[in-house]
C-alpha cells in the first residue's frame, strides 16, 4: 500500500485535478475514467463526483494508493 500526502495552497482542490497532480492520472480523460467507474473512494465511500471539492483532512483511495490533502 502507497501512501502520499498532497500539500495544497488553496481553499480546495477537486478531485480530477487531484489525480492529475499526484501523477495518478495522466489526463484529465484517465482521470473521469477511473472517477465514473467508481474506483475512487473519499474518506471511505466510492465517489462518482469528478467535481469533488476536497479539504484539507479529506483521504482519497484508488486500489492500493491513499492520498491525504493537507
């Protein structure tokens, strides 16, 4: 299991864009993909919300990948 800690400068950051950040997804295309099959969790449930506004606290999952927002 890979952890990761996002450090983010701004109020929230979505959760597409996360992905992109982090290097998880390469495009943003990958990104809606992986959001629309349900194989993203937030703190625990499945989220099907590319527009997601994640906060600092917030703990995203994908397979074997957690990232915490800081």
């Amino acid at each position: 299991m890979q952890t990761e800690t996002i450090q983010i400068t701004t109020e929230f950051i979505k959760l597409e864009g996360l992905l992109k950040f982090s290097g998880i997804a390469e495009t943003g295309g990958d990104a809606k993909l992986m959001i629309q099959e349900g194989d993203v969790s937030v703190n625990g449930e499945v989220c099907t919300q590319r527009g997601k506004k994640l906060r600092p606290g917030d703990v995203v999952t994908l397979g074997d990948i957690t990232l915490t927002i800081a």
